[in-house]
C-alpha cells in the first residue's frame, strides 16, 4: 500500500506490504531525488521490479504529475 503525504513542501513516500517497508522523505521540488531514494529504499527492501515501478507511476499521480 502507498501512501504519500505533503507536509508544505515536503513529502514523505511510504510504501508497505506485510513485513516490509520502504520510506523516502524530501522535499517535493527535488523529486527526481527524492524518487531516486523511494527506489533505493524499495529495491533494498526487496520489492520486486513491477512493485517499484508500480509505486513510482502512483507517487506521479498523486503530486499531480504525468508519469
């Protein structure tokens, strides 16, 4: 489950299931590094590639970017 929550200009990227958990927290107007840090924390946790892309298509969505 995905949850992306914006405090000003700061987002924090939570993606969990079961056991595991990968946060990444930064601010919005970087958000190629924030992603960036999203995946590294998703592949260290080892979500699968189609978990990870999947994430990142729903975190474009919701700050209202096209993926």
């Amino acid at each position: 489950m995905l949850r992306v929550e914006l405090q000003g200009p700061v987002a924090r990227l939570v993606y969990q299931r079961g056991e595991r958990e990968a946060v990444a927290i930064g601010p919005l107007a970087d958000l190629p590094t924030l992603l960036g840090l999203f995946v590294a924390q998703m592949a260290r946790e080892g979500f699968t590639p189609d978990e990870i892309c999947q994430a990142v298509k729903e975190v474009l969505e919701k700050v209202g970017k096209k993926p």
